[in-house]
DNA sequence: GTATTTGGATACCAATGAGTATCTGAATAC
DNA sequence: GTATTCAGATACTCATTGGTATCCAAATAC
C-alpha cells in the first residue's frame, strides 16, 4: 500500500503538507491562533516534523510565503476586451461561492498583516502582491493600448476592486450583488454600457 | 491638579482610555498578540480596570466596533462632481502619509478578521461598514443623478478603491502613485479626462 | 460623620504554546 | 550486512496570558 520514498522525496511531502495545513489553518484561525502543534496534527505529523523542516513559525510562515509567490499564474491569451470582461466576470462569479476563495482571501489577509508587521517578511509580501499586479498588466496590455489609463495603473485599480469588493462581499453578501464587481472593472476600462439603464 | 470628578466620568474616562489604547496596541501588534495588561499599562492602569469595566477580552473588541459605529461622520454638502472628486484627491493625498491612517487601516483589517471569525462579532463589522457605505451613497447622490452607476454601487466600489489601493499603498508605497486612487474614481464616476494622455 | 458601594490594584491559577533535548527506526553509505 | 545519518516522535521547559479572587481607598448615600 505505502509507496517506497526516496529520502528527499518524503521530506518534500512532508513540508509540502505541512505548508498546506499551516495555510488553511491560517485562514480559518488566523496565524497568531494556531499552534504549531495544530498544523502538524492536520499534517498527520508531530511538532518535530516542524523543527526538522522549518527554523521556527516565523520561518514556517515565510516558507507559505514564498511558496505562494513561486508558483505562477496561467498566460494570459489575447481576447477582445469585452470578452474578457466576460471571462474575468464568469471567474469573479464562480469564485465566489467556493469556500477555497474565501479561505484564500483570509489566509492573503493574515499573511498581508504579518508581512506589515515583520519587517523580514515584508519583502517577500511586496514581491507577491508585485507579482500579481504584474500578471494583470500583461493581461491588460494584451487588450491593446486604447484605454483610458496606463497598464499598470489599471492593473493596481483592478487588484483593488477584487480585495476591496471581496472583503465588502464576504462581509455582507447581500450588500454587494455579484455584477457590481463587473461593472467597477467596466468603469476602469473605459466601457460605457448601452443604455444608461443597468441591465442583466 | 488633578479634577474632581464624578464616579461616572471617572469610569467613563477610563473606559475610553482602555479603549483608545486598545485600538493603537491591535494596531500595531495584532488583537492577539496584544495583552490586557499591555493595554491596561498603555492606558496607565492594571488589568482589574479592564475586568472592572468589560466582560473580558472579546467584550472590550466588542465594544471598539461599538465605538467606531458610533462616532458619526461629518454631513455631506452639495458640491460639484469636479470639486467633490478634488475634495476626495486632495483628503487623500494628505491623509495617506499620516502615521494615524497607516494605524487606522491596521486596526480595520484586525477587526475584520476578528469579525470574520468570530459570529458574535460579525454584525456589528457588518453594520459598520454598512454604515460607512451608506454615507459614501448619500455624498454620491448629492452630486446628482447623471451618475453611470447606481449610488449604492458607487460607494461600495468607491469603498472597495480606498481599501484596495490602500492595502497596496501600505505594502508597496512606491507600486501605487498618488493619483492612480483619484484616476480610479473618476473612472467610477464616468468622468473623462481631457486628452488622452496622463497629466498632472 | 458613618456606612456602603464600587472602580481599580494585587496576587494568584490553570492552560497554552514556542522552543529544546533526547530518542528511535528507517533509509543511505560502504 | 553493518555503520551511519537523519526525519520525525516524545517528553520536557519556561514564559505568557486570560481569567478569578481578594483587597483597598475614594466616592456616594444617609
């Protein structure tokens, strides 16, 4: 039944699990809530396997961290803007009732206080959130260079939508009705919709 | 020196006291990472005043959000679209380097979390923000009904820009220039820029 | 003035949790 | 096959912290 591991095969497994427990205990319980003695039982682990792989909590977390900054986002294709409005949209639409969203959205917010507060750890929090608005100006760019603000700007207006929309939505659900998000992405792309009238 | 006071200015002083010191220390270091006898200290006191006072830890959060929900912001006039967005720009651009803002906006997203997590909580971080939403629909429908989006909407997008670019503004001063938060307003609020290019 | 209430201080308790020291059994080296 | 290494388990420690019990002195009641 048990595979066969190499050495550095079962080390990789276990840090990968215990990063992966660390993080969605992060996000239900909040960092500073969460012994490290939890996130090794959901590993299926003890405490020692913490030590063994990691210098400490600190380092437990800069190891999410960075994790999360390693592994990249899909490439961007090159669609028409209303098309990927749509997409964009269908996503926002689809993400939001899976619990996985919100945990991610809590885990973000813990790991951004941490990485406010720790000044080792605010590098890496920089370079993250760099890296994302990154990815969103590429997927602007590839809309073409007739909008009404540079890249990069959009792409830092655009990321501030989905945080502020979606701590506002996971709040109160009924306050923020799900095409508000896509009409605020309209709005910074310069679209204006047929009919001053608010249709769907 | 010291005033006569009477027993109930005397308690409601120092219940003002805890509170206002355990606003800046969550700020700083976290709701969980902060003591009542942290708090008790920075207010001068020892933590019988705490428990003479509230219920106990979660009681005191409870009443910071109370507090917050209370105090009421100041009435909108009736301004120009132009000249409310400059108001806004310009409220921006001199709040964003005050230590205080960075403080406030700390303490916002532990509340948040706090809320989030907590069911107890969690109305009144919804009606707060619901409150604060609401004043930001009442300034936008003094500027008129021309507007491309409902107020409501408005304000929770208008809401969702100030956290959005604020959170990237605290992470990454140098990512967010000062005027992409007033370019993402006036995009919200239809406004054209004259020239396609970028001024100012 | 005397009695009583009570805001707040002090001393304590039990629980928790990060970190350490030590040990063990399985994987590697030879 | 034997020796060695090392991932991870176990069993501590020591500091911290929320909460409680008790006490005191100033303010109120009469």
């Amino acid at each position: 039944m048990t595979e066969r591991l190499t050495r550095a095969q079962q080390r990789e497994r276990t840090v990968q699990r215990l990063l992966d427990s660390a993080e969605e205990l992060f996000a239900e319980r909040g960092i500073h809530q969460t012994s490290l003695d939890q996130i090794a039982a959901a590993a299926g682990l003890t405490k020692g396997a913490v030590y063994a792989n990691f210098g400490g909590k600190k380092d437990l977390i800069a190891a999410l961290l960075q994790r999360k900054l390693d592994d990249d986002e899909p490439v961007p294709e090159r669609p028409s803007l209303r098309s990927w409005i749509d997409t964009l949209a269908d996503s926002y639409e689809s993400n939001v009732p899976r619990p996985e969203t919100r945990r991610f959205a809590m885990a973000f917010v813990e790991l951004w206080l941490f990485g406010m507060r720790d000044e080792g750890h605010r590098g890496a929090l920089r370079d993250w959130l760099r890296a994302v608005r990154e990815h969103h100006a590429r997927e602007v760019r590839a809309l073409g260079d007739d909008l009404p603000l540079p890249a990069a700007e959009t792409a830092a207006l655009l990321m501030a939508l989905d945080i502020g929309i979606g701590l506002q939505f996971m709040t109160d659900p009924e306050a923020v009705p799900a095409h508000t998000y896509t009409r605020g992405v309209e709005a910074l792309l310069g679209v204006r919709r047929a009919g001053g009238s608010v249709p769907r």
